[in-house]
C-alpha cells in the first residue's frame, strides 16, 4: 500500500509513527509549500520523493491513498484536486470550516468516484468502542455523556493556527473530537446550548456546551485550552446508576484510551479511584502508541475498505454531522441563545 503525504508538519510526524505500525504500507512522497520543512521531514523519515506543490505530487499514480495533514482551510481545495486526479482520500479532522465545504467535498468525490475518509480517531479509543457496544446493548441505558478536555497547548507544540480565527480555533480544533464523539454516543442531537469566554486567545479558548436530544439522553461538552496540565476525562451515566469512565490522565494525557472503567453508586471520590485504576492498568500494559491507538485502528480499517471496495471507516457524511454541529456551537456562543440542529 502506497501512501502519499501533504503537509509536513506536526500531525503528519504523528501519522508517521502510526504507519510505521501497520503492516505492508509504506510512505513514498511527501509534499509541503515549505520546500525545506519538507525535506527535513522527508530525511527524518526515509522518504524518496519530496514536492513543494501538492499539484506535481498529485500527478502519481501509483498512489493507494493520499493523506492530508494540512490547516483545516486547505482541506476543501486539496480534497477536490485529488479526486480530479483520482486519489482516495485520508483527510485529518475537522473535515471543514463549513458545511457548504463538506457538500462540495462530497460532490468531488462521488463524481470522480474516489473514497473519502475523516479522520475522526477518538471513535476508534478502544474504550469508545467498547462503551458503543454496551450502550447498543442496552447494558447501559443512557442518561448522560460528558467530555472533558483540559489541555495545555504549551505541552504539545501545537500550531499557531489553531488559534486563529480564520481557522475556526480551538471550537474546530478540539471541539470536533468531542462533537463527533457525541454524535456517535448519543445519535440525534436536537439543539444546543453554549458558553465561552476568550481569556488567553483570540479565540474562544474556555467553553462548554450542553447537547439535547429527541428523547432523554443529553451530552456535556467541557473543553478548556487554561490548564496546566492536560486531561481527557470522558464518562457514561446510566439509568440504573452505573457509570463509566475514560480517563486520560495528566501531565500530558497520553495514556487511558484502551480502557473503560465502571462504578457503580455515587461518586465516592470516583475521579480519583478511577485515576488509580488507570494508573495501574497503564503499569501493565503499555502501548508504544498511546494516544494514537485511534489513529492505528481508524487506518488499518481505511485500508481493509481500500482492499475490500467497501465504505470508508468515517464517511464524508458523518464528518459534515461533526462540522454541522460545530456551526451550532458557535452560534450559540456568539449569539447567547439556545440553537436548533437542522
């Protein structure tokens, strides 16, 4: 399976250390408009072909896929070059900065009949699917989701453009994760309700959200870019008082996708036996992957469907759900009123 890459920048090091767990794949060129950001990465990671324009790269046609891991404004534009030169498609979260976008994407690849996936990878945590399967069940009669994200950007080198306004910010960047993985837990989202605050950033930067549905099920979404530290902590309420959880926990939250840990009763201090519990999991049994475990399963399932002639993972269709949702919010947090998903 050949892979061709644009954009060299720090998701696309992640997505190389990914590859470098599935087997029978290999990245073959690379491109980025910073010719010599892209040979650095190129000698980094033992790539022969290196382009600065995505158009002479897109040019190859002995590509299986191309993945793009490019700022999300690009996204619209190099999804359509490469389904005119008949590329199947990776495209890293969000999908979009709007829906009109997603409609064109999709538009492009039905007409050139490319597969397009979204690269929504929280979805593939091993703790998200087991609690998905628990909740089909009827195991977990759900009453309530909640996620929540405390990050310190500082951490993790991130981008400045994941501040940007034109970029859509942390809403787009961190909020998709929770806005998609709300969607896939809870399923019909009837209206939404947020709150936010821009201390440090142009950008909303503190902001959480409540998420009605058609029957009695509601989802939280907290999302915070003013830790110290940084926190995954995403629980399950159920009817009959069980709860679970999926606890990454501080200082860099890089482990605690793999498991999902129940209590049941009141919260007793839940948080903290939780933590312990992960704690002495991650002792155990560690993953070279980490965080990126979601990453390694959504891809080798991307290639199965390559294989196979199957749909993609993610469809263009759940990732334009995700970017519908985000307008919501963010209507919501700048018009201080309550927003029907249509």
């Amino acid at each position: 399976m050949k892979i061709g890459l644009i954009g060299c920048g720090r998701i696309a090091s992640d997505h190389m250390m990914v590859y470098r767990h599935v087997k029978n794949v290999n990245v073959v060129a690379v491109s980025d408009i910073a010719i010599e950001k892209a040979k650095l990465f190129a000698t980094r990671f033992g790539v022969d072909k290196v382009y600065s324009s995505h158009l002479d790269f897109l040019d190859a046609k002995d590509l299986d896929f191309i993945d793009v891991c490019t700022p999300t404004s690009t996204h619209a534009s190099l999804v359509s070059d490469a389904a005119k030169s008949g590329h199947n498609i990776l495209l890293e979260k969000p999908m979009a900065l709007s829906t009109d976008e997603c409609d064109q994407m999709i538009h492009d690849v039905k007409k050139h009949g490319v597969s397009l996936c979204i690269c929504h990878n929280q979805i593939f945590f091993p703790a998200i699917q087991q609690a998905k399967k628990l909740i089909d069940s009827g195991y977990y009669d759900l009453v309530s989701f909640r996620t929540s994200v405390k990050e310190n950007p500082l951490l993790h080198s991130v981008p400045a453009w994941n501040t940007s306004e034109e970029e859509k910010g942390i809403v787009w960047e961190v909020g998709c994760h929770t806005a998609y993985l709300h969607l896939h837990l809870l399923g019909d989202i009837t209206d939404v309700y947020a709150i936010g605050n821009k201390v440090r950033y142009p950008v909303y930067d503190e902001f959480s959200v409540l998420l009605k549905t058609s029957d009695r099920a509601y989802g939280i979404i907290e999302v915070s870019w003013l830790a110290k530290e940084t926190e995954k902590i995403y629980e399950i309420d159920s009817s009959d008082g069980k709860r679970a959880f999926m606890i990454a926990p501080p200082p860099y939250a890089a482990g605690g996708y793999e498991l999902l840990s129940e209590k049941s009763g009141v919260a007793e201090s839940s948080l903290t036996s939780q933590l312990k519990k992960t704690l002495r999991y991650l002792i155990r049994r560690k993953t070279p992957l980490g965080y990126y475990i979601g990453h390694f399963y959504l891809i080798s399932s991307y290639i199965e469907s390559l294989v196979n002639d199957s749909p993609p993972p993610v469809q263009p269709e759940d990732g334009k759900k995700a970017i519908k949702l985000l307008e919501c919010i963010e209507e919501s947090l700048n018009m201080h009123r309550v927003v029907e998903v249509k």
